[in-house]
C-alpha cells in the first residue's frame, strides 16, 4: 500500500495515504484546534456552568432516569447508550432553563448531531 511522509514540519514518519498527520502529530493537531477553538469561539458562561457542580448533578440525575440511553434512539426502539445530555432549547436562547430537567434529554452523540443542525436552522445560527 503506497505510503506519505507526515505533513507535520519536520517529521519524516510514513503514514497512510488517507491520513494528514502521524499519530503523534494528529494529537497535537487536535490540541491547537480545540484550544482555538476554546481561546476564541467557545461561549465562556456555557464552559463554566458545564464545569459546575451543579450542572453535573442535574446531567447525572437526568442519565438515571433514562438508564443512560438516548431519548431519540428509545423512542424508535433501538437501545443506545447515551453520552450527553442535551438542552432541548439552546443555553443560549433559554438560561433560565439550564437545570429544569423538562428541558434536558439524553441523547446519544449522532442524535446530538443531528438535533443541534436542526437547532442551527431554527434559531438562525445562534444555538
């Protein structure tokens, strides 16, 4: 299988065709764009109620009651495990609503995904 050299400055390490980065060099990748991301986009109020203690009381109370699988999955009879817990409406359209569990849902990563796209349309980018 023919083979590149990294992309990373520098490094002379073989790789797959498909990939960008050696496995060192992927790791860093992801650090500088998470760390811009958080230096630059990430909403500062969120970050620090989804670090609080109270927020991961209410999201752990919320995947018991759900036995920690997806909401979205269950309804259409597929077991799956759930890994985050979704605000129905958006943090930043209702603060208020951050811990009433009536506005929180396990959902699992693809649903997330999919619900924060339709998040984006409904409420014109600002989710």
């Amino acid at each position: 299988m023919p083979r590149k050299i990294c992309n990373e400055i520098g490094c002379s390490e073989l790789i797959d065709m498909k990939q960008r980065y050696c496995k060192e060099h992927q790791q860093d990748s992801k650090r500088i764009i998470n760390k811009d991301y958080d230096d630059n986009r990430r909403n500062k109020i969120h970050h620090k109620f989804y670090n609080s203690k109270e927020w991961k009381q209410v999201r752990e109370l919320v995947m018991s009651q759900h036995a920690g699988l997806c909401k979205q999955c269950s309804e259409n009879d597929i077991d799956t495990k759930a890994d985050v817990v979704d605000h129905k409406i958006p943090l930043a359209r209702s603060w208020e609503d951050r811990i009433k569990r009536s506005n929180l849902q396990p959902l699992c990563h693809n649903c997330h995904n999919k619900k924060t796209s339709k998040d984006l349309t409904k409420w014109g980018g600002q989710v």
